[in-house]
C-alpha cells in the first residue's frame, strides 16, 4: 500500500503560489532574450553582459519562490513561525520596474 | 516574551504587520499570487511594447510608437500599482475588513483598450496606403 503524500492544504495553495514564483521567473527570462534581440545591433558581443545579468535575476526568482515555498511549507506544518512577509516582493517590484524601465528607454 | 527571539524578525512592511491578527494563510497566499500575476502582466506588457518596436511590425509608426509607448509606461507603473494593492488587501485581510475596491483591473481595461485601439487604427491606415 503506498503512503499518501501528505499535504498541508487540499487546494494546493503553497504548491499553486510557488508555481507563480516559478512563472514570474520564466517572464523574466523571455523578457531578457527579447531585449537581447534590441541590444544586440547596438552592442554585439557587449549584448550578452546584460542579458545575462537579467537571466540570473530570473533564475533567482524561481530559486527564491522555492526557498519561500520551503519556508510556508515548514511554517504551515509546524504551526510555527510566520509565512514570509513582504521583502522579497518588495525586491522584485524594485528589479522588475527597472527592468521596465531600461527596456523603454533602449526602445523608445 | 524573548525566549524566541531567535525567529522574531519584524516583517516587512510594518504598516502591514503592525495591525490586526493573523489572516487564514491561504489568503495571504493568494493575496501573494494575485500580486506576482500583476507583476507577470507588467512584464507581458513591457514584452509587447518592446517587441512592437523591435520587430518593426508593419503599423503606422506613430501609432505605432504611440501605442508602444504607453504599453511600456503601464508595464512600467504595474509592479508599484501590484505593490500598493498587496500592502491594502493584505492590511484588509488582518483587520478582517472586506477587501479594498480593485483598481487595477480598470487600469488594465484602459491600457489595453487604448493600445488596441491605436494599433488597430495604425494597421488600417498601413492597409489602407498600401
């Protein structure tokens, strides 16, 4: 017989929001490659510093929505401690708005 | 009261934190979620803008650019706008108090409309010189 995974939440919601994280990360990375795409005619080779440093931001992402989900997880089953409050949000509204930003500007 | 100081850390906001009790984490949860879908739609935004612009899709090029223009400016506003709404509902969700009126929903209906729009225009006057 095998054991049932157990799950904190039948709706999955620890499950379905690290997914988001996970989702917000691959946008960020199709954003550095259309970028790459504007940048590349003015820059060449020099294209790829930027572009990679975007990458990494979106592959953070997806790493820390996993720690977060980590961390609800722990908190939700152990009854103890808080779920993760709002600094890393915080951190992706600052980089995802410059990210805006420096795309605008490299286009318009 | 300090015998677990070692997991007491303030959060972040303390505006938020401050007040009100814990919320049924499920709905900080998906107050979570619905906060990084806004900054999901944000980057989608800025995408099209910036592809608009970069692929040189066949539109009037004012219109074109018009539209570009305040795809990029939305996309670029969205995460602070996501930002604000997460902070309101999650205070809401403390104090048990129903959740605040959605404001970015309208602000998405606009946006969209008006690019669409433009770039409709834009793609008939292309059609119709050519």
């Amino acid at each position: 017989m095998t054991q049932e995974p157990v799950v904190w939440d039948a709706g999955l919601q620890p499950e379905r929001t690290a997914l988001a994280w996970h989702r917000l990360g691959l946008a960020i990375a199709a954003l550095a490659l259309i970028l790459t795409k504007v940048i590349w005619p003015v820059l060449g080779a020099f294209a790829l510093l930027p572009t990679s440093t975007v990458l990494i931001l979106a592959i953070s992402v997806a790493v820390l929505g996993r720690r977060r989900y980590a961390h609800h997880n722990h908190a939700l089953r152990t009854g103890r401690g808080h779920l993760p409050d709002g600094r890393l949000p915080v951190l992706v509204v600052v980089t995802t708005t410059l990210i805006a930003l420096s795309g605008a500007l490299l286009t318009l | 009261m300090s015998s677990h100081s070692d997991r007491v850390r303030p959060r972040f906001p303390a505006a938020v934190y401050n007040q009100g009790a814990e919320p049924d984490p499920r709905f900080t949860l998906a107050n979570e979620r619905t906060f990084l879908a806004w900054i999901t739609a944000g980057l989608a935004l800025i995408s099209v803008g910036v592809g608009l612009q970069a692929l040189a899709i066949t539109i009037q090029p004012t219109f074109r650019l018009v539209a570009a223009g305040l795809l990029m400016l939305a996309g670029t506003v969205c995460p602070t706008l996501a930002w604000r709404s997460w902070m309101r509902v999650e205070t809401a969700l403390r104090a048990s108090r129903p959740l605040p009126s959605a404001v970015m929903t309208p602000f998405l209906v606009v946006t969209l409309t008006l690019a669409g729009a433009l770039l409709l225009v834009g793609s008939i006057v292309t059609a119709g010189a050519g």
